[in-house]
C-alpha cells in the first residue's frame, strides 16, 4: 500500500516513457525521459529517443505528435538509438541512481512505464531487468496513488491524471514529453510533500517544534 510522505528523499528520479502504444506486452518505448532531484532540487536531466522495431499506433502519435519518419531521421543523424541501445541505456541509468539510494517518481509508472521496460528488456535482450539493477524490487513513488492516500476517491472524484494533478497543484504539465512529464511528475510530488506538511501543522499548532524524525523514512525489509 502507498503511504503518505511529509518528507522528502534526499534523492529522486523522475521516469517517463514516450512509446508505439499502450500495450505494455508488445508495445515499446520511442523515447525516456530521466531527471534526478537532490534534496528537492534539480540535479541532473536525459532525454533520448529510440527508433523501435514496430509501427507507432496512430492513437500514441496523436498524443505525443512523434511519428516513424521523424524517428528515421533523428536515426540518420545519430540523435536517436536502436531499441536494444535504448533499453541498455535507461537501464543504465537506473542502475546508476537506485546504486546510490534514489526513489523512482513518476505517473502509472509501475504499470505502465517499468512493466513495459521490463517485458521489452526480456523479449529483446533476453534477460531479466532486476537481474540487472542492484535492487530486489523498484522502490517507487507514483503520483496518482500519493494522491490518492492524500485524499481517497470515496472523498474527492477529482480527476488524477498527471495532467490534472499538474493543475490542482500549478505545476506546468509536461505535455506528453518524455522528460517533461518526468520533471511535472517530481514537481507533482514536491507540491504533495508540502501539503501534507502544511496539514499536518496546522493540525498541531501547538507544537512549536520541528518534527524532525518520521516513522515513513524508517526502513523496512526488502525495500
């Protein structure tokens, strides 16, 4: 079950995939967007595209407006990868930031954007993703079930899309770019991380004390 957080990890990594579909069985990336916050500050950013090895399903190029010959093209000029260097790139990545202690943020990223990540690294690479990463499971943080901790669906049937949770919290969406929704996604958390905050104070407020220590950043086994 997600928990609420009143603090924030001291390292972040935001997440993102742009890709051919939404079937995460078959479909694949077309871009990653990558973005780690130290502290709650930006630290570090990657954006990069990959030319997959299927069509782009004309529902996904309406939303985030890439097409197959735009890829082509960004091929020809070395400005995007196959999809075997795509997967052992972002992989890369994770292993670089989870190595050093970083939570994953992000938007369905679970379900979405690390299950396909996971299915395209065994179909195309042949290998098992956590084999790979120096972690037994991802330690994740998704927005809209942060959210929904906050403030449960039987209480509020807002809307919580990344997009909708970038207008209750006025963060700027990303608009369907890779790493412009990795960045919205962080920022998302940030806002939360602070209301809760906020919320808790103003339900003590006759504590005049800092609340220094928190039982959610204690750890726990396996994660």
């Amino acid at each position: 079950m997600h928990k609420k957080y009143f603090a924030v990890p001291d390292l972040l990594l935001g997440f993102d995939t742009e890709t051919t579909g939404l079937d995460v069985s078959s479909e694949r990336a077309i871009s990653y967007g990558f973005c780690a916050y130290e502290r709650g500050r930006p630290l570090w950013s990657e954006h990069f595209f990959v030319r997959p090895d299927r069509p782009i399903s004309p529902g996904a190029q309406r939303v985030h407006g890439v097409s197959m010959a735009q890829l082509d093209e960004r091929y020809l000029r070395n400005e995007a990868v196959s999809v075997p260097m795509g997967l052992i790139r972002a992989v890369g990545v994770l292993r670089e930031y989870l190595g050093r202690g970083a939570k994953i943020v992000g938007a369905n990223v679970t379900s979405f954007d690390l299950e396909m990540l996971r299915r395209s690294y065994a179909s195309v690479l042949e290998k098992n993703l956590l084999d790979d990463l120096p972690v037994r499971r991802f330690p994740v943080i998704d927005v809209i079930e942060h959210d929904e901790v906050m403030e449960s669906r039987a209480i509020s049937r807002r809307p919580r899309s990344l997009t909708s949770l970038c207008h209750h919290y006025g963060v700027m969406p990303g608009g369907h770019d890779a790493l412009s929704d990795a960045r919205a996604a962080v920022e998302v958390f940030l806002a939360q991380v602070a209301k809760n905050d906020a919320d808790r104070g103003a339900a003590s407020p006759q504590i005049s004390f800092a609340l220094e220590w928190d039982s959610s950043r204690a750890p726990t086994h396996g994660s």
